[in-house]
C-alpha cells in the first residue's frame, strides 16, 4: 500500500503564488515609495 502523505503531495499542484506572496510585505511598501516619490516629483516639476 501507498503512503497517504505521500499520495496527497503528489496529486496537489504547484501554486507559483505561494513562492511570491512572502516578499509581498517587504515590495509593496517600496512600491508605494517609489510611486509617491515619481508623483511628488512630477507635481514639482509641473509647478
């Protein structure tokens, strides 16, 4: 007979989500950064 555990991991797919959702709280601050910077420079220069 075969293992259960070992069933049960073969027969999930592999989710490409998973590998990006843990630097998901380190990349959207930094992104959130950048776009205030790129829009406080652009009301700037447009001023």
């Amino acid at each position: 007979m075969s293992n259960p555990t070992d069933h049960h991991a073969s027969d999930t797919p592999h989710d490409p989500i998973e590998d990006i959702v843990h630097s998901i709280p380190i990349v959207l601050p930094l992104a959130g950064g950048v776009l205030m910077f790129l829009l406080a420079f652009i009301a700037i220069s447009m001023a």
